[in-house]
C-alpha cells in the first residue's frame, strides 16, 4: 500500500543528515513522495521529478508538486489513450489528492535525480542526461535498482496498469530490463507494453514541455503515433 505525501524512505541514503549525492554522472536529492490513491488501479510513473517539482517540494507545496505545470498536458496524454474521457482540468486536479481513490501519481526514482550535462557543465533534469541512469552499465545505476525494489515489487494487489512517462527505444529496453530482474520474468506485449506478475506496464510519451514529438503523439502521427496506438492497444486489451 501506499501513503500520499512526503515519503519516508532512505534506500540509498546512509544517514539522516544527508540529502544530496553524487554518483558518476548522477545527482540525488532526497524528496520522495507520493500522490494520490493509496491502493490506486493505476499508477502514473514519470522518469524522476524535474527543477520545477523540486522546488516546489522544496518550497512546502506538497499537493501542487507532482508534474507542476503540466497537468493539463497530462490529462491530454490520458485522453488520447483512451483514459478518463469526457474528464474536465478540475476533476483530474483532484486526483492528486489524499481521497483520491483510483489513480496515483510518481515517479520510477522518486527522489529527484538528475545527470551531468557535459556541455554545460550542470546537472539537469533533461531526459538525455537522466535516462542514462537506467542503464545497467552505467555507475549510479542502483539508484534505480533501489527504487524499483523499493517501490515495483510488491505492489497492491489492485494496482494492475503502470503507466510509465517516456517511450524512447532507449529507456522501454532499459527499464523492462531492469523491471525483469527485479519482479520476475517480463512477456512483451507489443513495443510499448509488457507484463510481469499479473502488472501491465505501458510506456507513453512524456508530457514535458520540451517533449517536441507530444502534438504528434495527441494526433497520432507518424512513429509517435504509432507508439501511442501500441500504449492504446495495450490498455484497451485490459478492459
């Protein structure tokens, strides 16, 4: 089961004064949580919070963190799967609270992590310099070993649709590796879904806003079309 709000765990963390570390190219700030149902049926996983949700973590604004800015953009990329149609801004609003009964809201690292952008000499939220986490040959990758252990494993017994942010190539083959070892043998169901244990996971597109494939991914056009008929497919086979 889990717990709307701040989350308490320290997997990676050696000691209680510590909130921040480096490994390899990777940067980890401790501010996990969750939002929403507590045994949802369906969970919403992106990649790992970004600067905006940080600060908003940050800042005490616990219910507004999860993808601050870009709800309405996250309500989109459901409908166009076939999820919550007809469903208003304000009614999805509220599925990121406390009493919400059937949705849930996080991310597959929930700390916040971010990787070294070697151009510019930072750390960022960039999915180019985060997803690299994800690969199992990479330092800093027990970061997202650890998460999923933590967090993928044991599920509630009524969460049987994971919905995961980002549908590169790259991170579905990272993550249903990484999903495979931890939880069990993974049976592909098509490019952008597969199961383990009874769970569906099913990648879509990233609602960011520098996600530049998301109109086409909305309108179903071309290959990011293609990818959310693959995550419609999926879902639709559930029901």
């Amino acid at each position: 089961m889990f717990k709307h709000g701040p989350s308490e765990c320290r997997r990676c963390w050696a000691g209680p004064e510590k909130d921040v570390q480096e490994v390899g190219a990777f940067r980890l700030v401790r501010d996990p949580g969750h939002w929403g149902a507590s045994e949802p049926h369906t969970l919403v996983l992106g990649i790992s919070k970004g600067n905006t949700q940080s600060r908003a973590f940050a800042a005490g604004e616990f219910d507004r963190v999860a993808f601050k800015g870009i709800r309405h953009r996250m309500l989109d990329l459901l409908q166009s799967v076939g999820l919550l149609p007809g469903e208003s801004a304000g009614q999805f609003e509220q599925r990121f609270q406390r009493d919400e009964a059937d949705f849930a809201f996080a991310s597959v690292v929930r700390c916040s992590i971010t990787g070294m952008d070697r151009r510019k000499g930072v750390h960022t939220a960039d999915s180019p310099n985060v997803i690299p986490a994800f690969d199992h040959r990479r330092s800093g990758t027990e970061f997202v070993r650890n998460c999923v252990d933590q967090h993928l494993v044991d599920l509630p017994e009524r969460t049987r649709t994971v919905l995961l942010l980002g549908n590169t190539d790259s991170y579905v083959a990272a993550l249903s590796r990484t999903i495979g070892e931890r939880r069990g043998r993974v049976t592909t169901l098509n490019p952008m879904a597969y199961s383990s244990g009874g769970v569906t996971f099913v990648h879509l597109a990233h609602p960011s806003k520098g996600n530049g494939h998301f109109g086409a991914y909305l309108r179903g056009e071309g290959k990011p079309g293609l990818k959310r008929d693959h995550a419609k497919s999926a879902l639709a086979a559930k029901n």
